[in-house]
C-alpha cells in the first residue's frame, strides 16, 4: 500500500485516493478500521472493503477507485482475476495482489500464471511455511521508480528485513515447492554463488533489492564481506585480509548479549518443543517482573505499537485522539506513520490517519503540557503514546514533570498511557524497562528488539487488565485475532531465554556500569571539542549531538554519516554507529550490552578520531569507497 500511494502521490497529489479491496474474510478491514470509522476516519483512511467479488467489481466499474487489492485470489477463477487485472492496466489503476494465503507447497504464486502481473504482490509467512514470521512484496521497476533515489531509498524499511532466520527458513521451504524445481538453471547458480561470492551477492541485491541503499552503503564503506559475528566483533574479509569491526550500533538497539549468543543455540533452538505453550510461560515471567496481566505477540516494534494504539481505540470507543510527543518515532507502516513525528516518512503517504496531535514536552516554557491539558479537556483523547528517552528522535529523556503531569491527569481523563519501550527495555538504560521508577502503572508498554536476543524477529505488548476488558467488551474478535495473529512459539521460546540471560549476567546493572564510563570517557575524550555540543543518555543508550552551527559548512548536511563512515573504515580500530541520515548532528551509542570497557576504550578512541579529522580526512573514504564500488571491489 505504501510504494501505491508513494505513486499515487507522485503521479497526481491532488486526486483523492481510494482503493477497493477485494477480501472475503474481512481480515484486512478489521486491521485498518478496528472501530468501523469509516473510509476517511480508519486507521488507515481510503479503503472501501468488499466479501463479495460481485459488489466488487460493480463498485470499481462505477467509481474508478485509483488502486485495487485483491486477498484470497485463491477463490476467484482465473477469468476473474485475469478480467480485473486487464482492465485495471487498461485503465491506469494500481494493482496489489495478497499471496499471503496462497498454499505454495501446491504449486508457484498465483501471479506466475497471469498475463498481466499485478503492480505488487505481497506474501507473509506462507513463504517460511508458517514456521517463523516472514514475508515480503515485489513490485516491477516502474512502481519501484518512487524509491529508487538518494532521497527516498529508506522510506521503507524494516529492522528484521535481513534476518538469516527467517530468510533460511524460507529458502529451505521454498526449495521444497514445485516451482522451486521449474526455475532456470542460471537462477539457481547464481543463488549458489552468492552464498560464498560477496560481489555476486552485492550484485543481485542492487539488481533486485534497492539499488540506492546499495549505493549508499557502498559509499559509506558499510558494505563489509561478514564472515562470522560474536558478542560484540564482527569479523569482515577485506582486500587487506580480515579485520574486527567493534559493533557499537547493536543494530540500534536490538543486539542484547551479543551476536550469534551459542546458548541461544544450545538452549532454544536444539531444546525446543514444538507441543509446548511457551507464550504462556512468557508471559507469567513478564508478569512476575512488571505485573500487567496479559502479553500479547507482535514481530517489530511496529507491530508492537499498531497494537498498543488499536487496543487503546478499542477500548475508548468512541474516542480518536492519539497524542503524541515531538520528536516521536512509532514505526514506518501505515498505521504507525502517523505516530511518527518526521513529515519526510509521512507526506509521501498521505493521507494517515486524522487524529493524531503531537505535543511538546521539551520546550522550557511549559508549552507542552498546555497543549496536553487543552487536548484532554475535548474529552476525546484515547491514548497518550510515548518513549520515555526518544531514540530515533535524539536519545531525549521525556521530561520528569511532564511525565508526572500524564500520571495525574489520567486519573481525571481516562486514557490509556502507552510506553513505546522497543529501544529502551530490556535492561539497556540501566532497569529492565525504562518506565520503571518513571511512570506509575502505565496502561501498556510496547517491548521488542534486544527481547529477540538478536536472533529471530519478535515483540510483545503488555496490556492491563482495565484495558484488556474494556477492548475486548468493544471487539472480542479482534482482541483474540491479535492475540493469536504473531503468537510464533519458537519466538517466544527465544524471549523468554533473553529475559533469563539478562537476569544471569545482571544486565540492569552491568548496562549502567558501563554506561557511565562509556558516557565519561567520551566526555573526557571528545568533550573538550567545540563541535561537541551534548552527551547523553541512560545506561548503554547514548547520544552525540553536535553544535550544527560550529561544524563545517561543506559536510554540515552530511556530518552524522560522514563521521560514521570514517569510524567503519579506520585503519586501526574499525567501528560501527548507528546514525540517522534525517539526524546528521547526532551520533548514537547502542551496543551489545556484552561490551568490554576495553572495546569501550577502543570505540571511543576511534570516535575522537574521527570527529578530529579535517573535512578531506572525512570524505576520504567515501571517495575511495565509491571508486572501489564502481571497480566491483568491496
């Protein structure tokens, strides 16, 4: 629906968007409009949903919707699907095809033997057999178009996109399927290839993956030819031989003990026991630490914040406000894109949802919490959703007073607090979950990435009971669809052995420890610099911000990466960081929480390095690593 609308939006911004949706069960109409808001109030606006096929048809012949998507192809005919397809194409319409419930072990997609391909197709766990969460969509060149360029590359992306899991998983079954077996020759070859040829592989992800991130991350130097990972190195094969990449970005956020943890293997994946209910026992472990009742499955922190937010509109029915802080980042899918604060991930897709009014807590005059009292005396606010240090947003802790503020007015207003906890739990700032000691007795707290132990994609959204019965007195079908849509047992088998690592090594305090001198090194290493304007953070959390006005014009747009592409490519100690293109003034800090103060030592000395080089020692290795990309040499 994204790459869709991104199209729509190019091809003619002030046509309104509507899409008709072609889905039996109602499965989609049920995600996008929980509360039955209608077309231009649901969760995601322009959608027009049809059971029947006939009514379908009619409404697209008489209303000219500007896209079509079609679920369940499986129970049209081929006539059908083929009629709808020929005259959408004839007509200029987008098409999205959903193979998510296509049966693949019976024969290819369904969209192998159509005459005219659909813009995009989707598929979902189907491709893994419904063994692990997976999925992806495909679309042709043409739809790609939107994306395929420095500004727009990353628009869509997701933590959990690469996941060797997932994708071996899916690999495996696929080779396993009839059509596996009808593929030329040529393809499988060169599949063979780049499991062992690192510019084979490079090759086909530009080719068929998105030319532009390649681009970019063959400039940056971070284009590395992984052999191995373990804790907190990883091991990259270079023209020069082998080299450690200290990893300090942790996937921002998601690496917890390190990569490739070998009792991960030992104690999940070689003892796991497909007849047993290893969602229940997370989730008396998650109540025994935090208290909330009731856990319920996601797969990303995305996904964990569609539920909090839907479960929040379920159980206000029929309240529509979402407020939001300044700075915020919820997630890039269309539900979650409203919540997010950047207008550069928002305006390509728009419209989003109506309801969403962002505040600001952090300016000094208190502006925030006015906003927030006018808003909650419309008597329509829903839920107050927040990270308590944004992560994406700056490494910003949300102001105490403020916080105190949300406590005490939901005791008057009734709304539910939602903590977006994805970045921050997990014992990375110094506590298992952020909140704690900040909040009292959120309503519900979103948890994922370092809660998958880096190993498999999964989340979970902890919900109170007060919530719990209010939303499922609203909607008890979808409560209990969301409740079983992600439950994945080998998932939460690997949770629940994440919680137990952070216990057995004493991660709260471990994190914070070493976050200190983390945090006090860097001071008296870089502090004294002028560019340098502020170090913060919580635990194995930390930010960099730079002064924007003191850095030097030519690279003032570019800073953030620029600093770290030199950190990936120095001679003596190669690092990664994490940065943000949108946030060139800020570096961040989030590391496997296994980090050594000697490593610390070794990061921080790589960093001061870089923010002391000259602007030609900054753009050094991006001129290298472009020429060595145009070459073929990584």
């Amino acid at each position: 629906m994204k790459v869709v609308l991104h199209n729509h939006h190019v091809a003619d911004n002030d046509a309104r968007f509507v899409t008709a949706v072609y889905d039996p069960t109602d499965w989609l109409k049920e995600l996008f409009d929980p509360t039955d808001a209608g077309a231009d109030e649901a969760l995601v606006p322009g959608m027009v949903y049809f059971k029947d096929f006939e009514r379908f048809t009619e409404f697209v012949a008489k209303h000219s919707p500007r896209s079509l998507l079609i679920r369940h192809a499986g129970s049209l005919t081929e006539d059908q699907l083929g009629e709808v397809m020929c005259e959408a194409s004839e007509n200029g319409r987008w098409t999205i095809l959903d193979e998510s419930t296509t049966d693949l072990s019976l024969g290819g997609p369904i969209a192998s033997n159509m005459e005219v391909l659909p813009d995009v197709v989707v598929f979902g766990e189907n491709l893994a057999d419904h063994k692990l969460p997976a999925g992806c969509f495909l679309m042709s060149k043409r739809v790609f178009r939107v994306w395929d360029n420095v500004k727009d590359y990353n628009l869509h992306s997701n933590t959990w996109g690469g996941n060797s899991a997932s994708l071996s998983t899916a690999l495996a079954f696929l080779k396993t399927t009839p059509e596996y077996g009808c593929l030329p020759s040529s393809v499988i070859e060169q599949m063979h290839q780049a499991m062992s040829s690192h510019p084979v592989a490079t090759k086909l992800y530009e080719t068929h993956c998105s030319p532009k991130m390649a681009t970019m991350l063959n400039v940056g130097g971070m284009n590395k030819n992984i052999r191995s990972a373990y804790e907190a190195r990883i091991t990259t094969l270079s023209r020069g031989g082998e080299e450690s990449v200290i990893d300090a970005s942790g996937t921002y956020g998601v690496n917890l003990y390190g990569h490739n943890p070998p009792d991960a293997i030992d104690e999940v994946l070689k003892t796991h026991d497909p007849h047993r209910d290893y969602w229940e026992e997370l989730q008396s472990q998650l109540h025994e630490k935090v208290g909330f009742a009731h856990v319920v499955p996601a797969v990303s922190g995305a996904t964990a914040n569609e539920i909090g937010l839907t479960l929040s509109l379920l159980a206000f029915a029929p309240r529509k406000k979402i407020v939001v802080l300044k700075g915020a980042y919820a997630g890039k899918t269309l539900i979650t894109l409203p919540a997010t604060s950047r207008d550069r991930f928002k305006l390509p897709f728009a419209p989003l949802y109506p309801h969403v009014h962002f505040v600001d807590p952090f300016c000094d005059s208190g502006e925030g919490k006015q906003q927030l009292m006018d808003l909650l005396e419309t008597g329509d606010v829903a839920v107050v959703i927040l990270e308590t240090i944004q992560g994406e947003g700056g490494v910003k802790p949300c102001p105490q007073n403020f916080l105190n503020t949300l406590v005490a007015e939901r005791a008057k207003h009734g709304f539910a607090i939602a903590v977006d906890e994805v970045q921050t739990g997990m014992y990375r700032t110094g506590r298992f979950l952020n909140y704690q000691g900040k909040i009292d007795q959120p309503d519900i707290v979103m948890i994922g990435k370092a809660l998958s132990n880096n190993m498999l994609p999964v989340s979970a959204v902890l919900v109170n009971d007060r919530i719990y019965e209010l939303a499922r007195q609203n909607n008890e079908h979808l409560v209990q669809r969301m409740e079983t849509m992600y439950r994945c047992q080998i998932n939460a088998h690997m949770a629940s052995h994440a919680i137990q690592v952070g216990e057995k090594h004493g991660l709260a305090v471990r994190s914070q420890e070493t976050g200190n001198y983390f945090r006090d090194k860097l001071r008296a290493t870089s502090g004294d610099l002028s560019i340098v304007k502020d170090i913060r953070g919580e635990g194995l959390m930390i930010g960099v911000e730079f002064d924007e006005a003191k850095l030097p014009r030519l690279v003032r747009g570019s800073f953030g990466g620029l600093i770290a592409s030199r950190c990936v490519n120095d001679a003596k100690q190669p690092v990664l960081v994490a940065f943000n293109p949108d946030k060139p003034f800020l570096i961040r800090f989030v590391p496997p929480q296994c980090i050594t103060l000697e490593e610390i030592d070794a990061v921080v000395d790589t960093f001061d390095r870089a923010l002391r080089s000259s602007v030609l020692g900054l753009l050094k290795p991006v001129v290298v690593n472009t020429v060595n990309a145009k070459i073929g040499r990584f």
